[in-house]
C-alpha cells in the first residue's frame, strides 16, 4: 500500500507500459475508487526524452483537466511525488474496443452507431477546446461494463496554445489508424481524429483495422499514404460515416455534428449512455462479472469490488423485445372485493373455482383478446385501404408506406419509420438511402449513367436479371450477409436503379412483396 498527496492510497495494479504504471486507488477525502497514472523513466533514457515524456503526461493531465464530457475521462487531480507528476483519474471498469473486437469480433450496426455517435461527442468537446486527441483508436475507445464509452489517453494530445515538443521527423500516433497528413509529417488539426474515427470505426466493423502491412510500422504508414483508403462492406449509413471520414484530404471528411445526424437514428435511445447489448453490462438479480483486464488501460483490470448494478443496465438490447411486466394473480386465485379471503365461486354454484376451471377462464379470455385485437387490426386496415388479409413486412412488423417525393427527381413509397439519408459517394452519381430504425434495412434510389452498370451488382446474383413489360430489368443478387433486389429503368442515356437490401436471415416472400410495391410506386419527375 502506498499513499500519495496526503489523501489517495494505491492498492492494485491496473496496466503497464514503457513509460509508465496505472494503479487502482482510493481517495480518501471523497470516499471512492480512482485510477492513478504513475511515470515511470526507465535507466537510460536520455534527458530530453524523460523530460518530454513528463510534459507529456502533463499535457494529458491540462487537456482533460479542461473538458466535462460524458464520453471522455476525467481527470481529478496531479499530485507531485519526488519530483514526478501522478495524474488521479476516474475510475470505469471497463474494456476498451480492440480488446473486444478481438474477443467477439465484429460489432453489429447498433453497436457501431453508439460507438461513433459517443465517441464524436467526446471528440467535438475536445475539439471545441482547442485540443486534438491525435490517437483514435479502439485501443482508446473504452465500453464500460455498464454500458457507457468512454475517450481515453490523451497523452499526446496537444491543445492550439500549446507549443511543438516533438522532434523534428517524430510521428505520434498508431500507423494502423494514423492520419495520411500526419504519416507525412504535416501539421496535425482536428481533421487527424475524424480520419482516427473512421479507422476507429471500420474495425469495429470489419474486425481489423484499415491498415496493417504484416505487423511493420513503416510499411504501415507507406500503405497509409500511398496506398487506396479501404472501404467497408455492405451500404447503409455507417458504411457511408466511414467512408466520408476515412478522405485522404483532411478539408473533405465529415464534421462531427455530421456524423451524429447520421448515427442518431440508428440508436435506441441517444440520450442514454448505455451501449445497446453490453456484454457485460450489469442486470439486477444477477452477479456482476468483471471481464479480464486489457493492458495500458488506467480503467481496466482487476477492481477492489465490483461497482452496483446501474439502473439502466437492464435494458433490453436493440431490437429486442423488452420483458412484459407481470399481469399479476389469475383469475382463478384472485380474492373478492371485500377483502374477505374467500376464492370467487362460479356463477350458479357455491363451490370455489377449481384449477382446471381457472386455466379454461383463462385460455376463455385469452381468446376474446385475441379476437378483438384482429377484429380492430382489420378494422384500421380497412379504414386505410388495405386488405386485412395482407400485410408488408420486412422484419415481422407491419409497415405503412408514405409517399417520397426527392429532390433528385423522383417520387416512391417509403416505410414511413425509415431515415433519409441523401449522400454523395466517393465516387459516382448522387444517390438517397432510407433506413430502418434498426439500420438492417435499407431502400436506395440512384440515377446511373448507363443501364448496363446499373445492372453489375456487388455480389452473387440468384434470380435474373429479367425484362419487365415496360423494358426495366429487374434482379435479386446476394453477399456474404445481405440479400437485395433491384430494379433498373431507363431513363435517356442512363437509367434509375431502386434497390432494397435486407439481412440474409429475414430475406423471403415479405421483402420481396414489399420490393414490388416499392418499385410499383416508383415515378421519375425528370427524364
């Protein structure tokens, strides 16, 4: 047990690196747990590196010291210890992303969505300070175990009154993530994190990062710099997030408030910290596991005692259907008015309700709900003007459709709960997505240049293509996780291409139904 600045006592060890030590602690005066960073100078190292390397720390401990973030650490307090700094923290059990990619592999949409949307908002506070991260990574991305993330390690953050402290020539950063500006050695602005969270984000995608040329760092930055920017799989708006983040020129990539416009709706809830379906996200009732600790984390590790169970940790992950309540006692069991204890007898004996009548009362009422719910399901489906034999789905949940009119010269029929996202690719013609809440489906409109690019499809085709009566062609082709239709119509030298693209596990008739009426309704307003 060690004490240091009169009020923190150091007890486990959390991480270790070249340079320094994280401790898990606990301050006294406030009664509760923190982590402490620790510089540690190995014997050896010249003067002006130990002396950097105390500046460093510093810097970490001036550019946290100066933010108030939920998705950022907070620093507590620097505590002077035989002439060396110890910056308090607080203390989140916790793994951070690489090592969860690397222990579940890919993240789901949702998941991702949360991580970009939070992680933004700790990137624009930063920002809005003056000060660039300049390492965004998953290494620093920390999904506590009660759901929150977390932006950690600014230890080479530098903040725009800040003056250069690094040798001429020296890159900071991680090559697997760095910026192509800052591999060749220009002046590193905030634009460096928006290209830290693209790669960020395509790992969590993908389950590896964009660039890693056999483990050597300098092949690393060469492939970073002169090589093509990857691009992850599928469509949809966190494909589109990566790919307008991951610009090699630093003045094209999406601003942050633009990243969270476009994740927001593929998050339950925005407002709530908790990342969707946490694996090790606390529930009431239940023991809390605290997962193996990550090395170089001041928030992982082995903790003193587990924290309690957070209130919000029970709720159900995305697209889940959260638990009903409890409908209370039976019918059979339930006690009369009068308080009296006696069990309800049926109408015309004076013998109590017996167990196999209860179940009968039961299965009796069940079935008059059942009734009234169809009867006013078809009811409502009649008042709208459709059959209440027939229903569009894609996922199981019944969807009305409102008239789209876009700007790009169209008019279609969407699912009236999907986002619209108009977005200019890398390269191509201007195109509109509509998304599912869930951000599993998507409905993509875009003018082509001539018809036969419309029809070369990303994947393996399974049905067609074949020749509509008004000279579309229209085809069903899949990938590795998707399955789409799409629908090309000439339009002049080019063609209209309407594309519906699901998961592989809902594919079947009710997205092929909902395809058709999609492509029904489809009109262009320009030729």
């Amino acid at each position: 047990m060690r004490r240091i600045g009169g009020r923190y006592t150091l007890s486990g060890l959390l991480g270790a690196g070249a340079m320094g030590t994280v401790w898990s602690g606990f301050d006294e005066v406030l009664q509760r747990r923190v982590a402490v960073k620790e510089l540690k100078v190995p014997p050896g190292v010249p003067s002006h590196e130990a002396a950097e390397a105390r500046e460093r720390i510093m810097r970490e401990a001036r550019a946290l010291g100066g933010l108030s973030h939920p998705n950022i650490i907070t620093v507590f307090d620097v505590v002077d210890v035989e002439g060396e700094p110890m910056v308090v923290m607080e203390l989140v059990p916790s793994r951070n992303l690489a090592t969860m990619i690397s222990e579940q592999g890919t993240l789901t949409m949702s998941q991702v969505a949360v991580v970009g949307f939070a992680t933004a908002g700790g990137l624009r506070a930063a920002h809005r300070s003056g000060i660039t991260h300049r390492d965004v990574k998953p290494g620093n991305v920390l999904i506590a175990d009660d759901g929150r993330v977390k932006l950690t390690d600014f230890g080479i953050a530098r903040n725009v009154a800040d003056a250069p402290m690094t040798s001429a020539g020296l890159v900071l950063g991680s090559p697997a993530y760095i910026a192509p500006e800052v591999a060749m050695g220009k002046a590193v602005t905030p634009a460096a994190d928006l290209w830290g969270l693209g790669a960020t984000l395509f790992a969590a995608v993908e389950g590896r990062p964009p660039y890693d040329v056999g483990g050597d760092p300098v092949a690393t930055i060469t492939e970073v710099v002169d090589g093509d920017v990857p691009r992850p799989r599928g469509s949809g708006p966190v494909a589109d997030v990566i790919t307008a983040l991951m610009r090699k020129e630093p003045e094209a990539r999406m601003p942050l408030e633009e990243v969270r416009q476009r994740l927001r709706p593929l998050i339950e809830d925005p407002d709530d910290p908790v990342y969707p379906g946490s694996p090790d996200a606390p529930t009431i009732g239940a023991g809390l596991h605290v997962p193996a600790p990550a090395p170089r984390s001041e928030i992982s590790g082995p903790r003193p005692a587990p924290l309690p169970p957070s209130p919000t940790a029970t709720r159900a992950p995305v697209g889940a259907a959260p638990l009903a309540p409890s409908p209370g006692p039976l019918p059979g069991g339930s006690r009369s008015p009068s308080g009296s204890g006696r069990a309800l007898a049926r109408p015309g004996s004076g013998a109590a309700v017996t167990g196999v009548a209860a179940i009968g009362y039961v299965l009796a009422g069940a079935a008059v709900v059942l009734v009234g719910i169809l009867f006013g399901w078809s009811v409502t489906r009649l008042l709208g003007g459709q059959s209440p034999a027939t229903t569009v789905n894609v996922t199981s949940v019944s969807t009305q459709l409102s008239q789209h009119t876009d700007q790009l010269g169209f008019t279609i029929p969407v699912p009236s709960n999907w986002t619209a996202y108009p977005h200019e690719p890398v390269d191509g013609e201007p195109s509109v997505s509509f998304v599912s809440p869930d951000g599993s489906e998507e409905l993509t409109v875009q003018r082509a240049g001539s018809a036969e690019s419309a029809r070369s499809v990303p994947g393996t085709v399974l049905d067609g293509p074949t020749e509509t009566s008004d000279g579309a062609v229209q085809l069903q082709y899949t990938d590795e996780e998707r399955t789409s239709w799409r629908h090309v119509q000439p339009a002049g030298k080019g063609a209209w291409t309407v594309t519906l693209t699901v998961p592989q596990s809902v594919a079947g008739e009710a997205s092929a139904e909902l395809f058709d009426l999609l492509v029904d309704g489809f009109a262009p307003t320009t030729a």
